[in-house]
C-alpha cells in the first residue's frame, strides 16, 4: 500500500510570521492565496525584491521591531508603541533614546540574565552524579 503524500500549506498570515515580514505590506497575490512548505522554503532560500525590500526598510511586525530596538514586545505595549516601524522609524527611537526604551531594555538585559543563571543552575544538577 502506498501513501500519499499532501502538500502542506499554510495561510498567509503564518507564512508572514515564519518569513519575518508584516502580512499587510505584502504582495496582494501573497496575502490571498495560500503558501505550500516547498514555497516557503524558496522564498527564504531566493527571497524575491518585494521580500528584500520589506526585510531591509518595513514596515516591520511587533516581534522584528522588538528584537530590533531589544526590548521585549510587552516593552513595546508599554512604550506605547503598538504599530509596525519602518526601519526609518526603529533608528529615529533609537537615537532619540527615550527613557521607555532604556528601561525596557535594562529590563530585558536582566530577564536575559536571569534566564542564564537558571539555565547554568540546571546544567549544573544536571552534571552532578545522582
């Protein structure tokens, strides 16, 4: 018995997300249709310039927009910065360094450090013989 196998396919939305990019600023065709795995794959392996172009200027979704200024997206919301940034817009904030911003990100310094000694504790016991 042979078994088939089905394309996997997946809304735009989530293509979006895997790829990065704000789901809005894409391609009409891409946000109507849906994407197989083998597509997605080509578009990360030979990005198109649509895709180029988004990932180099934006607008960028909340999750790019926090690793890019390094804070968490919680920081974002509590910066009150609940839009997607161009990348125009990520490095006017970071050069105008508003005191938000500095405390997101001496917050997710520490959250980083916290999450480090957790993880160094654990590899510790876990290095010890029982």
């Amino acid at each position: 018995m042979k078994s088939h196998q089905t394309t996997q396919t997946m809304k735009p939305a989530t293509a979006a997300k895997k790829l990065g990019v704000y789901l809005p600023a894409t391609p009409a065709e891409f946000q109507e249709g849906v994407v197989t795995r083998a597509e997605l794959n080509e578009l990360q392996a030979n990005p198109p310039e649509w895709l180029r172009e988004l990932r180099r200027t934006g607008p960028h979704p909340r999750p790019v927009v926090a690793a890019k200024l390094g804070v968490s997206i919680a920081g974002l919301a509590r910066g009150g910065v609940t839009e997607p940034l161009t990348t125009e817009q990520i490095d006017a904030l970071k050069e105008e360094g508003p005191e938000w911003l500095e405390k997101e990100r001496a917050t997710q310094a520490d959250v980083r450090k916290e999450a480090a000694r957790i993880k160094e504790k654990k590899d510790a016991e876990r290095a010890q013989p029982s």
